[in-house]
C-alpha cells in the first residue's frame, strides 16, 4: 500500500515557513511584508537550516566542529528570537502559538530518538548535509533573504556547511529515524499515522523529561495549544489492521467480513481509517464509534485516512 501525501498538513507548513522567515528577519533588522509568498517544502528546509546554522555560528564561533550532544535544546535566545518578534509585530496568538510548536516539536524528536539510543553516524550525517546542500546551492542563486542573512554575519556557505550544519543535520536525522523505526514496524503504515504516532510518542517523551523548561517557555509567551478545526465521523468498525482500523458509516452486521474493505467502502460511499495505538484495547469489529479527528488525506473518491483526537464507544 502505497503513502500518500498529507493535504491537512500543508496548513501546518505555513505555520514552519512563518517561524523561519522571522529568523532571517532578526538577522536583517529590516522589515520585510507580513504576507510573503508561500514557500515550496524544499525551501523551508534551506530556510531551516540557515536560521539555526546561524544561530549557532553566533553562539559557538569558537570551535572548529559541532558534536551531536551539542545540539541546542530549548535554547531560549532562539525561541526569542522566532517568538518575541512576532509578538512585536502583532501576530496573531495562533500564529505564535504554531510557531513555538514547530520549535518544541523540533527539539522533542531529536531528544527522543537520543533516549531510544538512536546513533547518528558521521557517513549519515555527510549524507543528509549533501542532499540538502544540493538544494542550498540551487536556492541560494535565487534568494535574497539567505545571501543578506549570510552578509550580515560575514560567513560564506562553504564556511557554513564545513562547521556549523550539523545541529540541523543531526535533527533531521533524529526525525528520519523516528519514522524508519516505525515503518520497519508497519510497512504499510499511512503517512499520516506514521507522522501521529512518531509525534505524540516524541512529544510525550519530552514533555515528561523537560516539563518545567516547556513550562517557562510557554508562559513567557502566553502559548496555548494550537486545536485545529475538528471533523467528526460515526459508524462501525469493520476492519482491524496492523495499526489501523476502518470505520464506515452505514455498515450492517451481516455485511462484515463477507464484504471485503473495499466492497464496504464503495458500497456505502464512505469510510476512514484511523489509528490503533491506544484504543487497541478498546474497539472490536462491530462496534459502534464516534471519532473526533482534524487531520485528513485522500485514498480516493470514498476512502480517507485521519488521525484520532478522541473516540467514544457506543455500549
């Protein structure tokens, strides 16, 4: 079974885009519109990495190599740097607030893949620097808002990629290897129950060991969570698999397990699948549920994946 991509999550990507265009506008101390153009995926990641890369240039210009014990978690002067700013500007408090999750979620997956003892050898860090690098070298042509970013601090890219990349780079892979972990588990995982699990599992994790740290932070900028709009779908579980379970609408008893899934589905023009973790002690085929969910990508005309924010269990 093939991934797909995830449409929801492309409201989350503007929200990455913002936080490191905030960056880059610290450096300049100039102003640059607040509606800027949408950045594809590839150029938020070369954004990416230039703010942080700078960031730690400004803050370890002294050593020659950057370890990966050394990579800055909850460094406040970099959350200042993204959130005070938005504040100063007037952004919205969800704005803000989807801009201090970016960077919490960033710092949970590498301090989470660190605790499953996740190992980030020096040939796979090489590795990623290089495909990113590809895309730098083509980007950096074209923006404005990278080269005045590199000026102002007076570094040269190839300063930047032989010293300082590797904080971004070891984070990148920490994420990377989360997801591989959980794929080499359920090879046909969907991407969106991939990217939930690997989530809440890492964001779990960091809470518990940095909750007072998160804490601070959050009341520093009046962060709140972020709850996005939230979709509701009722009906009976028909099928379990792996780490999913199907849930359609207008199913009958005596139509489970002598209607295959897909049968089912164009049968009754609708059906979602969603994720098992946590409720896998709870559901049976033939319960009746009723699902809260806000994340949403397409299989085709009828059949959808989601995520799980809640369920209740018909008696």
């Amino acid at each position: 079974m093939s991934k797909y991509e995830v449409e929801a999550l492309k409201d989350l990507q503007a929200s990455k885009n913002r936080v490191m265009t905030n960056v880059v506008r610290q450096i300049e101390q100039r102003a640059i519109p607040k509606h800027s153009r949408r950045w594809q995926l590839s150029m938020f990641t070369i954004i990416l990495t230039v703010c942080i890369g700078i960031f730690i240039y400004a803050q370890i210009n002294n050593r020659d190599e950057l370890s990966a014990n050394a990579v800055p978690i909850l460094d406040e002067k970099m959350y200042d740097m993204v959130i005070q700013e938005a504040i100063e500007r007037n952004d919205s408090q969800e704005l803000i607030n989807l801009n201090f999750q970016t960077l919490i979620e960033m710092d949970a997956y590498y301090v989470y893949a660190v605790s499953k003892g996740i190992k980030f050898s020096e040939a796979a860090i090489a590795e990623r620097q290089r495909s990113e690098r590809e895309q730098w070298e083509r980007s950096y042509k074209e923006s404005t808002i990278i080269k005045d970013g590199f000026s102002k601090i007076n570094l040269t890219l190839d300063e930047f990629y032989e010293k300082y990349m590797k904080a971004f780079a070891v984070k990148s892979l920490a994420k990377s290897e989360l997801k591989k972990d959980y794929y080499q588990k359920y090879e046909s995982s969907f991407q969106i129950h991939a990217y939930s699990a690997v989530k809440k599992e890492a964001m779990d994790y960091f809470t518990a060991e940095y909750g007072t740290q998160i804490a601070y932070l959050k009341n520093k900028y009046n962060v709140s969570k972020t709850i996005l709009a939230a979709k509701y779908k009722y009906g009976t579980v028909v099928a379990i698999e792996e780490d999913r379970f199907l849930v359609v609408t207008g199913a009958l008893p005596e139509e489970i397990g002598r209607l295959s899934n897909e049968e089912m589905i164009n049968k009754h023009t609708n059906g979602v699948w969603f994720p098992l973790h946590e409720v896998q002690q709870k559901i049976t085929i033939g319960q009746n549920v009723n699902v809260t969910y806000s994340l949403q990508e397409a299989i085709n005309q009828y059949d959808f994946v989601g995520n799980l924010d809640e369920i209740e269990i018909s008696e």
